[in-house]
C-alpha cells in the first residue's frame, strides 16, 4: 500500500517550510544581482526599493563579486 501525505501535512513539516524560506532567499538574491547589474544602483538604493535590509543587500553583492 502506498504512502500519501496531504497537503496540509506536508506543508507543517519543518524540512518543507525550510525549503521554502530557502527558496524566497535564493529568490531576493538574484533580484539584487539583477538589478545592481542592470542599473548600478548602491546597495542602499536597491535595499530601499526591495525594502530589504541593507546589511543583506551589501552582503549579497560583496559576495558576488
């Protein structure tokens, strides 16, 4: 008999809510990657217009380069 997990389960399973932080972060990333490459905007700005904190936004592109 096959194993069925629903929805509901799976999505209070903490491995499955880390994946989606995860996921959100890895997202927000590439935004700022993005948009520091297409405008040369300072990590302030793209802080300010991702309404980020600008801690991360300056860790993020320090590490990308």
């Amino acid at each position: 008999m096959p194993l069925t997990i629903d929805r509901e389960t799976m999505e209070k399973h903490p491995l499955y809510k880390e994946g989606i932080e995860k996921g959100k972060l890895e997202a927000k990333r590439e935004d700022i990657i993005k948009l520091y490459k297409k405008t040369g905007w300072d990590f302030e700005k793209i802080a300010d217009i991702l309404e980020l904190p600008v801690n991360f936004v300056k860790e993020v592109l320090e590490e990308e380069k």
